[in-house]
C-alpha cells in the first residue's frame, strides 16, 4: 500500500494533461450527466436544486446525487472524522469508496435507463479539494480513472471572500476537516478555512480549460444564472429523450 509519506512527497500540481483526459471513458449511454463544481459557498447546490425542479417541472426524467451521501460507507466516515484519523490518503479513498459506491448503484445504472443525472460535485471534488490536501493529480486521476465524462460541467466561480461570508453566515462553527484544520494551517478555523478554500478554487481553475469546464459568474443572480444554466442545458442536451410524458 502506497504510504501517506510516499504519496506527498510525490505531491504535483493538480493539472492534467489533454492526454490522460482521454483515458476517461465517455459514455453512449441514452441519459445524460450534469455536473456542478465549485468551492463552499459558490452558490452550486441553490443552482442544481432549481435546475432540477425545472426539470421535473417539465416532465423529465432526472435523479440527483451528491458527494459524500452513500450509506455504505457513512458510518465509517463519521467515525474517522469525529476521531480526527483521516489522513490525507485515507481521507480520499474513503471518498472514492462512497464515490464508487453511488457511481455503480445509481449514476451509470440510471445513465444506461435513460436518465438525466444531475451530480452535486463530481470526480473534479477529489482533483481540486484531495490534491489541496497533497495528493498528487496523477494518483487522483487513476484513483477515479473508471467514472465517465459528464456532459456539462458546470463550474460555478465566486471570489473568496464572497464565497466564505455565504458559509460563515450560515454555519455557526465549521466542522474540523471543513476548514481544513487538519492541514495545520492556521491555529484559528476561519483562518484556516479561508485558506484552505483558496488552495482549492486554486486547482479548481486550472481545471477549467483541460476539462472543458462551463465557466458560471457566482457573483450574479440566482435567477440570472439559473436562465443562463437552463439555456445550456437545453443546447447541448437533447431534453426530449428525457420527456415522461
């Protein structure tokens, strides 16, 4: 098994190369895959939510995933995280396990049926917020080498300080490893979740251009950005395999 040790010493910038993204499979399955990414606080899940009440508005078949949500391995999650015994490594295997789990059972099953799948975080999560915590991008990618490019990826982008005083706002003590805390960042938790947060939209941007990220401003409206992301959707996917009616 490859050490905490071994894996940050080999630690490199979260960039791919056009070459591995190739290596991804792309589906031709009947459904479709929709993706959200961003940082906390980038107004991603507001944005997914509303995208997918229009959806079933509509008459069209859709399923919603979101990171970190499968039961298999909920218990084990908790548990290293309330001990503080997640290293980086095991942090984000344990992630690609609940990743796998959700992808086997309810993405690609529901792809393969017609679906339209919309994702709250995707595989991009582990490139930007596992590689912030030192994993190196060539392991992330071959961690997750098995899931299937999405249709659209949306990458919603606020500045960070926006971003940051939407999560303070709401959130009256942020959790150990949501701040990063165990990086040793800062000895004050907002501190260190500003940081943190600032190491990731870091990875997040230079994802943009080799994995064809669609660029949304976090800065503007919701509705703004919900007509804009609703306009997408409706040009490069083909909504009426997807009708129930």
């Amino acid at each position: 098994m490859t050490s905490t040790r071994s894996l940050e010493a080999t630690a490199e910038p979260n960039t791919e190369p056009a070459a591995e993204k190739a290596k991804r499979p792309t589906h031709n399955y009947p459904g479709a895959l929709v993706v959200v990414e961003g940082i906390d606080g980038s107004g991603k899940s507001t944005q997914l939510h509303l995208l997918q009440r229009w959806l079933e508005v509509g008459g069209y078949r859709t399923h919603f995933t979101e990171w970190n949500s499968s039961p298999l391995v909920a218990t084990a999650t908790k548990r290293g995280k309330r001990r503080r015994s997640l290293t980086p490594v095991t942090f984000s295997l344990i992630h690609a396990a609940d990743f796998a789990d959700r992808y086997e059972r309810q993405i690609l099953p529901l792809l393969r049926s017609g679906h339209l799948v919309l994702a709250d975080r995707y595989i991009y999560t582990a490139y930007a917020r596992d590689g912030a915590r030192g994993c190196p991008a060539a392991w992330l990618r071959n961690l997750y080498r098995f899931a299937t490019s999405p249709d659209i990826i949306f990458y919603f982008r606020a500045p960070l300080e926006i971003a940051i005083e939407r999560i303070l706002s709401g959130r009256p003590r942020l959790k150990y490893y949501e701040a990063g805390a165990d990086l040793g960042l800062s000895l004050d938790r907002v501190e260190s979740f500003r940081m943190f947060q600032g190491m990731i939209l870091e990875r997040y941007d230079q994802l943009v251009e080799p994995e064809g990220f669609v660029l949304m401003d976090g800065k503007l409206p919701v509705q703004k950005l919900q007509q804009q992301m609703r306009e997408i959707v409706s040009l490069r996917i083909n909504l009426n395999r997807f009708t129930t009616r």
